[in-house]
C-alpha cells in the first residue's frame, strides 16, 4: 500500500515524491542524466536534505532512485522511476494517467 502524502515523514520520502512530480511535469523526460538535471535544478532542497551536498554522493544516490520503485499515491500504481519516466514519456500518455486518476477519485468518493 502507498504512504499517503500526509504520511510522508523522510526527506528521501519527500524527494520522492518531488521527483514523481518532476516526471509529471515534465513528458518525454526518459534518460536518467536529464531526470537528474531537473531534480538538481528543480529540488535542490530535497536533494541536498535527502544525500546531503557531496556532489559523488548526490549523483550515485539519484543514480540509483531512478530505479528505486516509487508508489502513486492518486492510483496505488508502484514502478521504478524509469518505468514512471517511459509511462509519461509522451503527452498523449500522460493524459491517459490524468485519466485513470480521475477514475481513481470517482472510485474513492
């Protein structure tokens, strides 16, 4: 079962979560090197909270998320991140998850 976002406690739970989010807002992100630009760019914060600020260190350990499994919190649904980044990978795509969350949310009321 996925930890509700009012359960997120870590900061590797909150970068996480960031780096769902950065794959939603970004389609077509798919290689690991440009998740991980984004991530520094976008979640420097997380980032640092979660592998501190030893650049070695912060490259291996997001090196290493991108295949960690990460649950969605809207649909339960649990992949890697890269499987994330290959089901968002187009906009089409990504329409079809806002989709199936929607489905979710009916269901849930």
């Amino acid at each position: 079962m996925c930890k509700k976002i009012e359960d997120i406690y870590s900061p590797l739970d909150e970068l996480k979560a960031a780096a769902f989010q950065t794959l939603l807002l970004h389609p077509g992100t798919t290689e690991c090197q440009d998740w991980i630009d984004i991530l520094l760019e976008e979640c420097g914060i997380e980032v640092v909270d979660a592998f501190g600020n030893d650049p070695g260190n912060v490259y291996a350990s997001l090196f290493n998320l991108w295949e960690e499994s990460y649950c969605d919190p809207a649909t339960g649904i649990e992949n890697s991140f890269h499987e994330w980044a290959s089901v968002f990978a187009t906009n089409h795509s990504l329409d079809s998850y806002y989709k199936l969350v929607e489905v979710y949310e009916k269901d849930a009321r």
